[in-house]
C-alpha cells in the first residue's frame, strides 16, 4: 500500500510537470519574449497566476518552458549515461578479473573523481556555456553510475544455472550479456535511470545557476533563480515559484523510484507481505 502511494503520487507531480513542459509546445498564457516593463514585479494574480518578473514576463509561461528544458536535458543526459554505461558494465562482468574489466572500472574511478560540475566548467571553457555542454557534461557523469551498477547486477547473475546452460550451448559472452543478463538486471536499472533522472534536473539547475546551462533566451529553472537573489527581499515569488517547480519534479521523480523500487524488487515485495 505504501509503496503504491508513493508510486501514484510521485507519477501526479511527474505528470504535472510533463503536462506543463508538452503544452508548452503549443501554447503559454504570455509570449516571454515580449517584455512589459510596466507591468514588472507584479506579485499573483488572477491575470498572472504566478506574477511577473523583472521584465514584466510572465513566471507561470517561464515555468512551463523552463520544464521542457530541465527535462530534455535530463532525459538525453541520462540516455548517454545509459546507452554508453550499460554496455561497459556488461562488457566488464563477462570478463571479471581480466585487464578489460580492470581499465574499464578505472576510467570510472577516474571520472568519479571529478564532479558534474567541474566536468561542465572543463567542457564550457573550451565549447562555451550552453544547454548541449550541460547535456554532455551530465550524461558523462552518469556513464559510471550505470556501468557499476550493470556489473555489479551482473556478476551475480553469471554464475547462474541458465547463464552456464547458455556458455554450455555454445552462446558468445555478448550474446549471453544482452538476452539474459540485460533482462533481468532490468529493473535496477529503470529504478536508477529515475533517480538519475531526477539528479539530472538538480544539476541542471545547477548548472543554469552558475551560467553554464541554457542561455538566454531560453528560460531555465535555475537562471530563475539566479535572476531572483538580488530581489528575494521584495520579490520572493521569483524565487519561490522555480524552487518550488525543482522541488514538485525532484521529488514526483524520487517518490516513483522508490515506488518502483519497491515493485519491482522481488525481496523487499516478500518482506512486506
């Protein structure tokens, strides 16, 4: 029951946000190109649900914008760390022990040692800030956290009755790899790819926060909130309503992971039974 609530609940704040980002596409209550200076810093209203910033834009339009950015730079950054990490961590399980799982495991290390962050400062320097450096420098980030995971999932499936029925009946490593081992470390990784999910719109906020996401014209979450520290005093909705926006999609990602974490784990499904 618990974990059914959290699934539906945080799948609602998922949806609200996605809702928001796809209409968004076709329509938002205000151009937010168009500035209206004299109606800037308006506080919510009937006219602006969410006020208005200090250009006279509309938040609630930004906000809708704003998630589609957040989201498609957490979804392909998570699709780089998945189509590139899973394989390595396949690859490094069907040769435990040997120098291509050794090198393989070091170059996470390595990129572990360097957070999203200076990874992102790294790329921008030398490509300048913007929404596909903030892409790449997540997506290479996440490329460990699946590889580890993948083989540690792995290496405890390779020693199994159908894996050595498989070896057995003359099947390659990779094949082995990719119709039995891939299935069933499926779930662990549906569950991370959420809480990747929801990392990647923190670090893209992030990111947008310091000048090193999206740039202007498109609005980002946390350029939001960047433009909103100076007027926190007189303003606080310019901060509130982006904040509140991470919060909603962050944890609707959060609460879902744990749901299908819980669903999908066939051991924590008996214990609390």
């Amino acid at each position: 029951m618990i974990r059914s609530r959290n699934l539906l609940l945080g799948g609602l704040l998922c949806l609200i946000v996605v809702a928001g980002a796809l209409v968004s596409f076709l329509w938002t209550p205000y151009d937010i190109t168009v500035l209206d200076i004299p109606n800037k810093l308006q506080t919510p209203s009937l006219q602006h649900p969410f006020g208005t910033d200090h250009f006279g834009r509309d938040i609630l339009s930004m906000i809708m914008i704003g998630a589609r950015t957040s989201l498609a730079v957490a979804i392909v950054a998570v699709g780089i760390g998945m189509g590139i990490g899973v394989p390595l961590g396949l690859w490094a399980a069907s040769n435990k022990g040997g120098w291509i799982d050794e090198i393989i495991m070091r170059g996470n290390d390595l990129v572990f040692a360097f957070p999203s962050l200076v990874i992102a400062i790294l790329i921008t320097a030398v490509m300048g800030a913007s929404a596909l450096n903030a892409i790449i420098a997540i997506g290479i980030f996440n490329i460990p956290v699946f590889a580890r995971l993948t083989r540690s999932g792995a290496l405890s499936l390779w020693e199994r009755e159908f894996i050595l029925a498989a070896r057995v009946a003359g099947k390659s490593k990779a094949r082995i790899s990719f119709e039995h081992i891939l299935p069933n470390v499926g779930n662990l990784l549906i569950v991370q790819g959420t809480i990747q999910f929801s990392l990647g719109i923190l670090a893209e906020a992030g990111l947008s926060y310091v000048g090193l996401g999206a740039q202007p014209p498109i609005p980002s979450w946390g350029r939001m909130l960047a433009d909103a520290q100076t007027m926190v005093s007189f303003a606080p909705h310019l901060a509130m309503v982006p904040g509140l926006a991470i919060i909603t999609a962050v944890l609707g990602l959060n609460l879902m992971g744990d749901g299908l974490r819980d669903l999908l784990d066939p051991r924590i499904r008996v214990v609390r039974q």
